[in-house]
C-alpha cells in the first residue's frame, strides 16, 4: 500500500505547533471547528432514530455525512483518509438501508477502527508512518526538522494502531449489549476521552522530537 505525497509547502526554520495551552487559556482561534461539524450526522441520527424510521435516520444521517465531506478541503494524506472514511460510511449506509438495521450502519465506526489500525501497520511497513505523514500534512515547518520515518513518527503510529484495535473490539461488545442510541453514545464516550488522551501525548512527544532535533542541514531520522 502507498499513502499520498505530501503537499509541497515552504519549510520554515521554527514549527509552530498548536499550543494546547492557549486553547485551555480558552483562544479558540487554535481550534479546528470542523471537529464539530463531523458531530452533525450522530447528532441527526440519534434524533431521527427515536421519532422515525430506519431508513429516515440513517437516510438523512448519511446526507448530513455528505456535507460534512463536501466541505472537507484538505488534501494529500489527510484527504485521504476522509475519503477512506466516507467510503466506510457509504457502505454502512448501503447495508442499513437494504437490511433496515440502524445497528449495521451504526456499527460504520468499528469497522473504520480497524481499517485505520490496517493502515497504519500498513504505514509503518513502507517508511511512512501514518502519524508522521499526517502531523506533517498538518504542520509543514516539520519537515525540515523531522523525517517521515522518524522513530516517534513511529511509536506514535504503533500506539495509534493499538489504540484502534482497542477501541474496535470494546464497540463490538457494546453493539451486541445495547440498543442502536445506546451503542452510538457509549462508543463516542469510549472513543473521544482515549483519542483526546492520544492527541495530547502525540502534541507533546512530536514538539518534544521537533525541539531536539537539528535546525539546520538535513532533517533527522532517528
């Protein structure tokens, strides 16, 4: 497998990471709201499933999930992954349709936690671990400071593979115990507080790496 070339960007000599202290001094100018845009087709669905059909909720769930990806404007790894992502959606949309289930297409997020998980084992397997790629995406300034196949580029990875794959199998017993509402609830109050927990130590082992590495002279990759 291959992921996507990085966007050619200028390198400037200092990354500007985005300071996690600011945005709890509340300077939500550091935030990116399309976090909450991506809530819209849980919270349509969530809605729709208690005061309509099946097919209403994950109908018009799946709409909302369509403007949310038209409105994507990222590119490279990070399109790449929204695209994977969608896809996921689109084929649990399909699915819950043709079988009137709301779990089938409820269930789109386990199946993207182990298709990430894939991925990133994928990632690593070709010198570009998906951390790494993506963090790059994100922040330009450190792909002068830090090689793709940096070694925290790939501890990040592996616990991110690892987070998914826990993240998977405790959705899947939450799908079989509670009801569809129940299910997309509990496995957004599973998966938020360890992908925030992952973000965190993710922002601080990469500025930690980006702040000891070379300023000058070929980026390091060990």
């Amino acid at each position: 497998m291959s992921l996507p070339e990085e966007q050619p960007e200028p390198d400037p000599t200092s990354p500007r990471m985005p300071e996690v202290s600011r945005i709890l001094k509340g300077d939500l100018n550091e935030i990116d709201w399309r976090v909450a845009e991506a809530g819209l087709p849980v919270l349509v669905f969530l809605v729709l499933n208690v005061i309509g059909p099946a097919q209403l909720a994950i109908g018009l769930s799946f709409a909302a999930s369509v403007w949310v990806f038209l409105r994507n404007r990222d590119s490279g790894v990070i399109r790449a992954l929204a695209i994977m992502g969608f896809l996921v959606v689109t084929g649990s949309a399909i699915v819950g349709l043709a079988t009137e289930n709301t779990k089938a297409f409820a269930a789109q997020n386990i199946v993207s936690d182990f298709l990430v998980a894939v991925v990133g084992v994928g990632s690593i397997a070709i010198g570009r671990p998906l951390v790494g790629a993506v963090a790059r995406e994100s922040i330009p300034a450190l792909r002068s400071r830090l090689d793709v196949g940096h070694r925290t580029f790939i501890y990040l990875t592996l616990g991110f593979v690892a987070l998914n794959i826990v993240t998977g199998v405790i959705r899947i017993f939450l799908l079989d115990a509670l009801s569809t509402n129940e299910y997309v609830l509990a496995s957004r109050a599973v998966g938020f507080p360890l992908s925030a927990a992952f973000f965190v130590a993710s922002y601080f082992a990469v500025k930690r790496a980006a702040a000891a590495a070379p300023r000058s002279g070929e980026p390091a990759s060990t």
